[in-house]
C-alpha cells in the first residue's frame, strides 16, 4: 500500500509519513509539484494525498496534468481550503476523495483503505484466502479462532498478495512496496519475511515461482 504524501509544511508532511507507515502503508513524502511528478515517474504508488498549495504551484493543476495523461491512481486530496466551491473544483480536477484541515490521522487511513478497496473492484475491507482473514484496518489476521499479528513488512509483503491471489508477484514490485522511491534496498529482505509469514502461516500458504517470484498457494476447495 504505497502512498505518496505530497504536502510542504515540515511538521505535517513529517508526521503524516509517520503515522501512514504505523497504520501498515508504505509512505513516501515531497514537498512540491516538481518532485511529486518525479517520484510518480521513479516509483509505483497505489494512492496519493495531495496539499493544493505547494511551493511551486497548484495541486489542483498536477492533479489535471496526471489525469490528462491517463494516470488513474486514486487522489485524496487535503488541504485548510474547505469551501464548497474548493470541494467541487478539486473533484471536477479529478480527485477521488476530499479531507480539509485539521483532521484526524485514524479518518485520513481509513479513507485511503477505502479508496483502494473501490480501485481494486472490492466491496468488503477484509481479505480472505484459504482460511484466513486479513483485517488491513488492524493489520491482523485470523484463522479460525486464532488471531495472527504481523509486522508492517510482513503485512505489507502478505497485503500485497491477497490483494491479487492468483498473480505472481515479482521480488522488486514487493521491495517497491516495502521502501520508499529514494531508500537502499536491502538484498533479502523478500526472503527473509516470506520466511517469517510461512511459519506463521504455513509452509504451503506462499508459493515460490521459480525466476518470477511468489504468489498465494491455490485456494483449497473444501466439501
């Protein structure tokens, strides 16, 4: 769940990355119009939150250049310009969701899940595959009565699975889910958290495609 934080105010866009990351999403923050356009280019980011006033133009006026270009990623955007007439021109702009200042960071998470679970054609908020139940809201799962916590790279690692559980996913799409477009990468941290999610969740939960990556084993038919 990779998100990019465009917002110029130091404290905010700080504190957003923070709290975003603690509530299981892999944020990358900038600060102007100039370097949002290069980290869309550079990285592959499911979501974006999105300030109207930046440094060195109008949110609303990157937000139109993506849309002409047929960027579909969803938008939400935030900003202290909450009137109605600054609602319905962000949306016209192409937003998907509009949240003014100052708001609670708990709201801002769950409107982002809820963004990606209507970009991915999903009604429902918690996942399911092969008897376990992936809650991304707590970043928990459950199975049965047992409930199974997870780090925020393991989760993230297993989110990004479930969210397409007959696709293989290829090793660098998951290191882009778990570092920001500008982090070093470490060279087994893939392997070293499928290792933890197999002996949480069995050895059979996670299959290895051999040169393309890994994918959710096939889903168990039950009588």
């Amino acid at each position: 769940m990779r998100v990019l934080i465009v917002e110029d105010d130091d404290i905010l866009r700080d504190g957003l990355g923070v709290g975003l990351r603690l509530a299981g999403f892999s944020p990358d923050a900038v600060e102007t119009c100039a370097d949002a356009a290069a980290a869309l280019k550079a990285g592959d980011f499911q979501v974006m939150v999105l300030d109207l006033m930046l440094p060195d133009g109008s949110g609303l006026d990157l937000l139109r250049r993506l849309r002409a270009d047929g960027v579909s990623m969803p938008v939400l955007v935030l900003t202290a310009r909450d009137r109605l007439e600054e609602r319905v021109a962000g949306l016209d702009a192409g937003a998907d969701d509009y949240l003014g200042k100052p708001f609670e960071l708990e709201e801002l998470a769950a409107r982002l899940r809820a963004l990606l679970r209507r970009n991915h054609g999903r009604a429902e908020s918690v996942l399911q595959w092969n008897g376990l139940l992936l809650d991304p809201a707590r970043m928990r799962g459950t199975r049965g009565t047992e409930e199974i916590t997870f780090s925020n790279r393991e989760f993230t690692i297993l989110h990004a699975l479930m969210e397409r559980p007959g696709a293989v996913m290829a090793k660098a799409a998951l290191e882009e889910r778990l570092y920001g477009w500008q982090e070093d990468v470490e060279s087994n941290t893939v392997e070293v958290h499928v290792h933890k999610l197999r002996s949480k969740l069995g050895p059979d939960f996670i299959t290895t495609v051999r040169g393309a990556g890994y994918r959710l084993a096939d889903e168990k038919v039950t009588t």
